[in-house]
C-alpha cells in the first residue's frame, strides 16, 4: 500500500511538472513594467531558508543572489518611484509600470534582529537595496526617503534582473 501510495505521488508529481513550462523559464518570476532601463522586477519578495520568514539580516540577505539576479540599486528603485504609478493598499503598495503590468510591494516594516520584533508592519516598506554599503528604502504613503539601515535590521528582499530583448526564433532570451 505504501508503494503504490509513493507511486502515485510520484506520478503526480511528475505529471504537474511536465504541465509546468515556466519552472525553467529564468523570468517566470519577473515582472517587465515597462522601463527604460530595461531591469524586471521579481513578482515576489525572497523567502528566508533559514526561518521561512521574508525577512533577512545583511549576512544573510549576500547569500541570496546568484548569477543575473541582484538586488536594486538606488537608480533602479529612483526609476520605479518615478517612472511608474505607485497606489497604496493599506497593506503597501501596488506599483503599475508604464507597460501596464504592475508588481506588489507589501509593507512587511523590518524585524529587529536582536529580539525578533516586527515593527512598522502594513504601514512601511523596507527593502534591500544595492550600493556600498547596506541600505534599504523606506516608501511612506506620499514621500520617499532614503533610510541607512542598522546592520541589526531585518529587511525584505526583493531582486531585479537585467533583461536584454533579442528575438531568436520567437523567443526573448538573456546575454
């Protein structure tokens, strides 16, 4: 019976991911809003392997981006505040690029890492974001300012990927 139970499981398993054309598609979890500049947006925040949470400590938020994947530079997160139409949701933000399609960014505030407190959640954003030292944006309702973060802060991460369009047999791939 366990068999045929583990067969049946495998079975499904393997049927769901043959259904799945995007699971190696490099930007089934991108979002192009239309920019410029060219860069796609993660259509989710990072989940953290260590305690399931969407929050990351500076050392452990460096162990997240491999390859194409990076977190966003203040230029990138200055194109999204002013290139795009950002409402607020009471929960954070949905943000529609000029392109149509819109990416949600939630107020998840930051955890502190030297008790575990969520502070400012559902009327903060604080994330990750890419410079020379460890900083994170904070997005009020109706301003933008730029936050240094303590390095005892844990932050959402949300990545961004560079995309270049060439069309090769009627697909869109990376250089």
């Amino acid at each position: 019976m366990k068999k045929l139970l583990f067969l049946c499981v495998l079975a499904c398993f393997v049927a769901c991911n043959e259904n799945n054309p995007d699971q190696n598609n490099p930007y089934a979890n991108y979002v192009d809003l239309g920019l410029s500049s060219g860069i796609l947006w993660s259509s989710v925040n990072e989940i953290n392997s260590h305690d399931s949470s969407p929050y990351f400590s500076s050392d452990e938020m460096m162990a997240v981006y491999s390859g194409h994947e990076t977190f966003p530079s203040t230029s990138d997160w200055k194109e999204l505040w002013e290139g795009c139409v950002w409402i607020w949701t009471g929960t954070g933000y949905t943000i529609v690029g000029p392109g149509g399609d819109s990416i949600t960014l939630p107020a998840l505030g930051f955890r502190s890492n030297t008790d575990g407190t969520i502070h400012d959640k559902d009327s903060m954003c604080y994330y990750w974001q890419r410079d020379n030292h460890n900083s994170a944006m904070t997005y009020y309702l109706d301003k933008k300012r730029m936050w240094v973060s303590s390095l005892m802060s844990g932050m959402p991460i949300r990545l961004v990927k560079k995309k270049n369009r060439h069309e090769a047999e009627g697909s869109i791939y990376e250089e």
